[in-house]
DNA sequence: AGGAAAAGTGCACGCACTGCAAACATGCGT
DNA sequence: ACGCATGTTTGCAGTGCGTGCACTTTTCCT
C-alpha cells in the first residue's frame, strides 16, 4: 500500500504508528491489570512486561503509573479549544458546550471496553480519581479561558466564566457517575443532556 | 477529675493537645517550605526536621507529603453532614447548602495565613491540585448521599443528587479562584453567594 | 508509684521515578 | 541501495517516598 494516510493529521510513518501502538498497549494493560489486581498489587514492571517492552520506556510514554492507568489524551484540551471555536458564533455559550458535550459522550460511550474499566478502577482508587478531576481540570481551566473571550469579561475576575468551566466538569462527572450506577444501559449522551437540562434551569429557588 | 471528656472528641490532655500541635507543626513546616522552594525541592525529611519530629513520625500523621502540604482536615465530611442535619427542615437543599458554605467561607477567609498560601502551591503544581479536589470529593460523596436523603429520591440514579453535589463544589472552587485572582480583596463568603446566585438564576438559556 | 496504652523513633525494604549514556530503529537524501 | 541524522529503547545507578516491624519514650489512669 503507497497511498497517503492523510485523514485527521495522523499521518503515519511506522514510527509513528508503533508509537501510538506502545502507548494504546501501555494504557490497556495499567488498566486490565489494575482492574484485576488493584492499584497497589500491579508494579510499574508488570506493566511494562505486560506490554513488552522495558521498564524504562514505561516513562517515555507516562510520567507516572497512575496517569496510565487513567490514559487520556494529553492534547484534549488542545482538541477540546477546536471544537470549540468551530461552533457557530450564534450560539450562546451554553449552546456551544451542550454540542461539544453532546459529540464527546457519544464518542466515550462506544469505546464500550475502556470507559466501564476505567470508571470501575477510578472508583476502587480514591488516588486514580483524583488523577482523572485532574485532567479536567487542565480542559476547564482552557474552557474558561474561551468562555471569557466569548462573552468578553475579564477570565479571572467574572463569575460566569470560571462557574460555568466547572459546571460544565460537574455535568459530565455527574453523567458518569450515574452511567456507571446503572450498569451502562443507559445513554451516556442522555445522561449528558438531563444534566445540561437541570443546569440551564436552574436549582429550585426559594419558594415564592 | 473522674467526669468524662465528652462534647465534641474535642477536649483533652496533654496526649491530644501535643497531637494537635504536631500535626499542625507539620503542616504549616510542609505548606511554607513549598511556597519558599517548590514540591520536588522539599523533602519529607526536610518537613519533618523543621517541624521537630523524626522523619518516621512524619508518617504517624499524613499518608503522603502531599497530604501535608494541603493539611485538611480529615473530618471534614463528617462535619459538613452534622451541619446540614442542623438546618432546619423547611429549607430547600439550596438553601442549607447557601448557608453552610457561608459559614465555612467565612472560617476560610478568617485563617489569613493558611489559604492564601495553600492556594498559591496548589496553583503551582497540579499534583497538589489534584489531592485538594480528592479532599472535596469525599464531601460531594457525602452531600450526594444527603440530599439524595432529603429529596427521597435514590441517590444513585436521579440527576439532582449527584449534579448538585458536583456543583456546589464548583461554586467553592469558582469562589476560591476568584479570590486569589483579585488578591483576597473580595470578600470569600460573597464570592461564593454570587456563585449560588448564578447556580440557581440558570445558565443562559437560547434565547427565544 | 507502677503498669497499660499510645506515640515517637530507627532500621530495612520495595517501588516510583529520573539523568545519563550506550545500543538500536527509522527516515531521508544521495 | 547506502549511510548518516534523528528519534526511540534500554540498562544502570541514584534519590526519595512510603511501610512493616521492633524497640524506646511519654502520657494516662488507678
């Protein structure tokens, strides 16, 4: 085969491609095995040995053995910033968020094998869970950042940019965790929505 | 003095006092000597030398190095449920939840040397970011459980419960990051209170 | 005072993680 | 096809975190 691979910016050489092989066989493994054994019975070498390659190139590709447990995309939030500013600029922000939300829950929810694993090791291990609100995090802090640009108000000093960067974290952390209590029959993405739907409502307000 | 030491685990001898001290000791010794040098130019060794005890004993009193440096205490959770179980029974969930941040908020805002600092490290390193939110994780537990209680609703699988603990954690957190951004000359427990006046009001709905 | 219980301490160990330098694989120009 | 430049893997050695265990010291209670 000679024709490019072009697609998504992927484009491949075999470097490239036996690198993204390492790190999916690297992630796959922290996780089955600390699904299995938990956090603390599975060591960095079993890991690595498990994936077959050296302990020492265990860290080429994780900075820790938590992280690869967890094993999210490092640029997410670099992704999360495109899709972002792709949105129509008629929407409001909320708007805005609902769709990208709406398009990244349907994407977790078919990756039918990792997310029920990772869900299940995040909640067995307070250390991992703290790990994941983490990577968020890093996806909130750039979403505030978009949402101040937006509604142009100063990012640090208004409430509704770094509130609404949270909430949005709280939603999905919310349908997760619900996804997961009922055992994935569910719909993720409607999971997603119900909580957009409570937000954008608001919280029932003194009575009146 | 034969009666017994009751109230609140509170009082005590000399035994708890010195534990009190201690722990505090190495609180404060990890939380500045961060602030000074930086997470990885701190040793436990190096905390527990300036706090006077023996490196072994540093142990005795948090699980890791970075528990000492966000030096919170353990139980709080337990805390947080006695105080919404005080709130009398007519309240909305908002409204106990409105209160009881506003009384923590204004405990926060009075320790003038702890917070400020705390929250200069955790901005510095992620990893510290990351074992605060795990801190306020286990009280949204909490929360989630109580309100799933107090709405009569099966904390698992209904929305409000397990949303709403998640977003009165946004508030806090939206508020304490305000703070800081202003350089504490906002009032922390008005921070927070303009957080809840968003949560409830909604977000933005499309416009009609 | 004296013994029980709790806290402090030293020692030894396993494991996470890092810097360095050497072997190895891949891409690219000729 | 060849060989060099560049990127990747690996081994080695070292630092420091965190833990189990056994022993000493302190506090408590009668």
């Amino acid at each position: 085969m000679h024709f490019s691979w072009h697609a998504l910016g992927v484009t491949t050489g075999l470097r490239e491609r036996k690198k993204q092989a390492t790190r999916a066989a690297l992630h796959e493994s922290a996780l089955r095995l600390v699904a299995e054994r938990g956090l603390d019975r599975v060591s960095v070498d079993d890991i690595a040995a498990d994936a077959d390659v050296s302990p020492r190139t265990f860290f080429n590709y994780f900075p820790s053995k938590d992280d690869a447990v967890i094993g999210l995309d490092p640029e997410h939030p670099l992704r999360l910033a495109e899709a972002l500013s792709a949105r129509p600029a008629t929407e409001t922000p909320v708007q805005a968020l609902r769709a990208v939300h709406a398009a990244e829950a349907a994407r977790m929810a078919a990756e039918t094998e990792l997310w029920p694993l990772r869900l299940q090791v995040v909640d067995a291990h307070p250390a991992l869970a703290a790990r994941l609100t983490a990577s968020f995090a890093r996806s909130e802090q750039v979403l505030a950042e978009w949402l101040a640009a937006r509604t142009g108000t100063r990012a640090e000093l208004d409430v509704q940019p770094t509130l609404l960067a949270a909430v949005q974290g709280s939603v999905m952390r919310s349908a997760l965790h619900r996804w997961r209590a009922g055992d994935y029959t569910a719909s993720l993405p409607a999971l997603v929505a119900e909580g957009w739907d409570q937000v954008e409502a608001g919280f029932p307000a003194p009575r009146h």
